[in-house]
C-alpha cells in the first residue's frame, strides 16, 4: 500500500511510504517542516543573495528569509495555508495564491498535485501569471530521501549532474564547473555517510527528458527521484543533525530545481511567463526492489 502525507501549510510532502517502508523522512504534524522537509518552492529555489535583484532596471528588495546569509530563500511560499482543490483516493490537488509583496510586483496563481502511483508518487506543479505583464518563475522541492529503517549513513547515493556550482560565503553561485575529479563528482555511487555536502548541481544528464538520481540500501532496495525535463539543477544536502523522529541524525536532501540559487540575477535557467500564461513541472519518487 502507498501512502502520502500532505500538509495544508506550504503543501509540504509529510510522509511518504509503500507497505510501511518510509521513503521520505517523516516529520510530526506537531511542527514545521524541518530543515525545508518537503517544502514546495516557488516563485524560486535555493536562495536570492541579499534579497536584491533588478527589473527594468529598477531594484527589488526581496524579505530575507535566511538572516544567516542575508538572503531571500526558497520562494514566497513557505509559509503559505494552500487550499484545498481537489482530493481523491489516490491524488489530492492544493492551490496558492503568490501575491505581489516586498520586492515581487506579480500576481501568480499556483497549485501542486500529489498523486500516487503504483512505485511511488508523481508530483506536477502548476503556476498561471495572472499579472499584466511577464513575470520571472521557477520551481523547485525539497524531499530529504530514505529507505525505511535503514541508517542514511548506510545508504549510497548516485545523481545524474555534471557540473556543480561554486560559492561565496553566502551560498551564492559564482562560477561552474565540470564535477571530474572533485568531491561533487556524484555520479557513482558514494556513500553518503563519507559526504558533507551543500551544493548546486547543473548540466543533468536525462534519458528520454527524465533525470534519475537515487539512494541505494546494502539489500539493494533504491529510491529513485526522478523529474521531467523542465528541472534541469539540483541541490543535494546532507546535515548531520536532522531531527529524525528518533533524533539528530545524518540525513540526505536531492532537490529537483528549474533554476539555480539566484537565478533572479543571473537569469540562468529562470522563466519568464507571459500574462494569462500556465506552465507545469513534473517529477516523482519510486521504490525500486531488487530482482528476486
């Protein structure tokens, strides 16, 4: 049996397990998402340095979001109640209004629908411009992935990305560069237990337009998170001290993202919608058995 849990709140992805396997790690409905658990982000991912970007040549001053580095942060949603469009056995559909604030003079009517499948979860998002003029968008989320009771320590990770982005000391993109021969190179599999890792990726490799990074346990179950061809960048975080239901602990984050941190100024990987325009991303998570 699959089953998910969704919050009204920031339409977070709570719990997500097949035959009382967890494949995300679980939070109590007692809190806020830890750590940005399951968060959907958008009008942006990853991080806006100092809050600051230009329009038309006229500065927009973004609410700082991450006080310990000065920056806006994963959107204008995350502390959003979505309601409730649409629920049915096996899907269920929240809306969100993005209403024009501090340093974001648009209007964007959003919505997120989780759906379950047979091996997992699809997710599609939706975002409408509703403003009389082009609006820039991007979209990301933030599921942190597991296998069960299995310890993350003892998990191993492969993502499909060839480039990772190097940073200043507030987290933002300054440069590109291929993975060959560097920490970030994740392309096989690396234990996650031997990484410390907060990084931007870039240049995903897709088969048929879908992108495939997984975590694998020592019995050879994975945890494939997969994404359509829109979500070309990812994040991958490992803190050490997430608080699992049993503790701090070593955890794994692979966020799928349109764009990279400060895609507001560089423009890299960032879309512009039309007035009236609507636009949708899709990605999901699988439970893969080995072989019998």
């Amino acid at each position: 049996m699959v089953r998910a849990t969704v919050t009204q709140l920031a339409a977070c992805l709570r719990g997500l397990s097949i035959d009382g396997v967890d494949l995300v790690e679980p939070w109590g409905e007692d809190r806020l998402a830890p750590m940005g658990s399951g968060l959907v982000l958008v009008p942006w991912p990853n991080r806006i340095k100092d809050g600051l970007w230009l329009l038309d040549g006229r500065e927009q001053q973004l609410d700082i979001t991450e006080p310990g580095y000065s920056n806006a942060s994963h959107g204008l949603l995350r502390n959003t109640g979505y309601t409730l469009v649409e629920h049915t056995g096996d899907a269920v559909t929240l809306s969100a209004t993005v209403f024009p604030q501090h340093g974001w003079p648009f209007l964007l009517d959003t919505g997120v629908t989780y759906r379950l499948v047979d091996d997992g979860i699809e997710v599609t998002h939706r975002i409408r411009n509703d403003s009389s003029s082009a609006a820039p968008t991007a979209i990301g989320a933030h599921p942190y992935l597991k296998i069960g009771d299995v310890p993350t320590s003892d998990l191993v990770v492969t993502v499909a990305a060839d480039t990772y982005f190097e940073t200043d000391d507030q987290m933002i993109p300054v440069a590109e560069h291929s993975v060959d021969g560097t920490e970030f190179d994740l392309r096989g599999e690396r234990r996650v237990a031997e990484l410390n890792l907060n990084v931007g990726l870039g240049a995903v490799v897709r088969e048929h337009g879908v992108s495939r990074h997984r975590v694998t346990a020592p019995d050879g179950r994975r945890v494939e998170l997969w994404a359509g061809e829109e979500f070309g960048f990812l994040q991958v975080y490992t803190p050490t001290a997430f608080p699992t239901l049993s503790g701090p602990d070593l955890a794994i984050a692979i966020e799928p993202m349109t764009a990279p941190a400060n895609a507001f100024n560089t423009g890299q990987g960032l879309r512009w919608l039309q007035p009236g325009e609507e636009w949708t991303a899709t990605w999901g998570i699988r439970y893969i058995l080995p072989p019998a």
